[in-house]
C-alpha cells in the first residue's frame, strides 16, 4: 500500500514529513502545489492512496490513476475539486478532514465581520494611496450575528462572538443546541441579523443557497461574510445587492473561480474585503490537519492487511 502527497506546498510538507512514524505506509511527497489534474496519473505512479490538497481531481482524470483505491482530500470541500459518487462507482473511496480548523476559520469569519463593519480595508487602501478616509463604522456591540449552518466551525464562532456583546442566532438544517444561541427559522434570521455568516457544507442541496430572494430579505445594510464556499451564493445577486448597498458590506474568504482573477467585478468593488481561501492556514490548523491526513492513511494500510 503506497501512497503520494501530490501537491504539497513547503509548510504542509515539512509538517507532513516530520509528523511520520517509523511504521507508516509509505507516501512520497511531490513538493509542488502547482500542479494540474492531467499530471496526477503520472505522479501516482500506481500508488493506491492519494492525499490531495486543492488540486481538481475529475472522473476522467481519476480513470486513469491506475491502481488508486483512496483519495485523503485535505478538508472537507472535495466536491468543489472531484465527484465522491462518481469516484465511488470507480471503486474509489474520498476520504474528508473535519475539525481540523474550525479555531483557525472562526477566528477568520469574525476578522472579516470586524474589517467590514469598521471598513479597514477601506481605510487602508485610501491611505495608501495618500486619501484620508473617515467613514462611520457599524458598532456591533447590541447587534445581530446570523449564522446560516451550525458545525463545528459556527459553534467556534458563536462561543467568540457571545463574549463580544453581540447576540447570536443561527439556522441549521437539522436540529441543534448551543449555549446562548437562539435557534430560528431561515426567514426570521435573514430579517433580524445585521451581520449573516455562512457556514454550509457545498453539496447539490446547497449550492446556491443564497438565492436573490433570500438576499432581498436580508435586512437593509447588512455585512456578509462567506468563509463555506463560494458557490453556496449566487455570486450575480450578491453583486448587484453590494452595488446598491442592500448589503453593506461583504467579507469573503472564497470564490466561484479561485484564484479570483485580477478583473473580476468583487475587485472593482470597495465594499469587499477579500482574502485568499486562507481562512483555515494556521500553523496549529495545519498541525491538525496532516496529523488527520496521516491517520488516514494508516487505517487505510491497516485495513488493507
């Protein structure tokens, strides 16, 4: 049983590497991220186990990875980069990361939620460029947190947020309990949060999720912050809500197309803060994170015994 890490940067590599038992399966660790999905066949070299970081697997690719029985992806988005069900007509098992970073992207989802609703970016910017913006910033000390999904990263949210002064409400398709949150219906969190946070899983329930209507009936001015996936919102509503204000203010950590191109419309926009799908990268996340990939790895070789 072999395995390849196919696209490892520098950090998760070393981390990787070092992490290693003496009586782990072996996994070779090809030291470049930038790879495309037509050269993994070659790189798996028959390997039957794949730990894939955001590199596209598609089925047609997957068929000609001879040998490949298991794909370790790193995090929980595969279905933003291969088909789990198509792989597993093939014989092919995803196997996903939860929990790793929930700390790491909580913390990101309340740093854009901050930046937004007192427009550092914007400042920053201006500044930059030798202007001296002073604009009135969104105290959110009284107000409203909606969180729309509640796993483990929301619950590391809400467990930040409540000792902020903010009250917090959340959505969730099944039932849950937190402490000092409020569970409500979609229609009432959307009109009463000042600030919506998305925290949804992509999968063929959710993308879209965030539909034109249901941004219409979000409260006037209110701050959005995406740290799930970017096609869980419909990217053209969200747009068009930005430029009339409806939404005060977006902060987002991911993307239809990523990396986002230099001239996409939310670049052209000054009420966004962007960062670069870099909410989860901590060092103690990535710690986490190859720690999971490695335990995979060893209950697959064990199984395979």
């Amino acid at each position: 049983m072999r395995g390849v890490f196919v696209d490892a940067n520098g950090s998760l590599a070393d981390i990787f590497e070092r992490q290693q038992k003496p009586n782990d399966p072996p996994v070779r660790i090809n030291r470049n991220a930038d790879i495309t999905a037509d050269q993994v066949p070659a790189l798996l070299d028959g390997a039957e186990i794949i730990i894939i970081d955001h590199t596209p697997l598609p089925t047609d690719v997957a068929r000609r990875c001879i040998g490949l029985k298991h794909v370790v992806f790193l995090g929980t988005g595969a279905r933003s980069y291969m088909n789990p069900e198509e792989l597993a007509e093939l014989g092919i098992e995803v196997h996903l990361i939860k929990g790793y970073g929930d700390t790491a992207v909580a913390e990101c989802a309340i740093a854009l939620m901050w930046s937004a609703a007192r427009g550092i970016s914007a400042m920053d910017r201006e500044m930059r460029a030798g202007n001296w913006l002073r604009e009135d910033g969104m105290q959110l000390t009284g107000k409203t947190l909606g969180l729309i999904g509640f796993g483990g990263i929301a619950a590391e949210v809400a467990r930040i947020v409540l000792g902020s002064g903010m009250r917090v409400i959340a959505w969730n398709r099944s039932p849950k309990k937190y402490p000092g949150v409020e569970f409500v219906d979609l229609e009432t969190l959307l009109a009463q949060s000042h600030v919506v946070s998305l925290h949804l899983l992509l999968n063929d329930e959710t993308r879209g999720f965030i539909t034109r209507d249901r941004i219409a009936a979000m409260r006037p001015g209110v701050i959005l912050v995406n740290t799930a996936r970017g096609a869980v919102v419909d990217e053209t509503a969200m747009i068009d809500a930005l430029k009339s204000g409806h939404i005060r203010h977006a902060g987002l950590d991911v993307y239809n197309i990523e990396p986002l191109p230099a001239d996409h419309a939310l670049t052209k926009l000054p009420n966004v803060t962007l960062s670069a799908h870099s909410a989860f990268r901590t060092p103690e996340a990535s710690e986490n994170l190859m720690g999971a990939a490695w335990e995979h790895c060893r209950r697959i070789a064990e199984g395979d015994e």
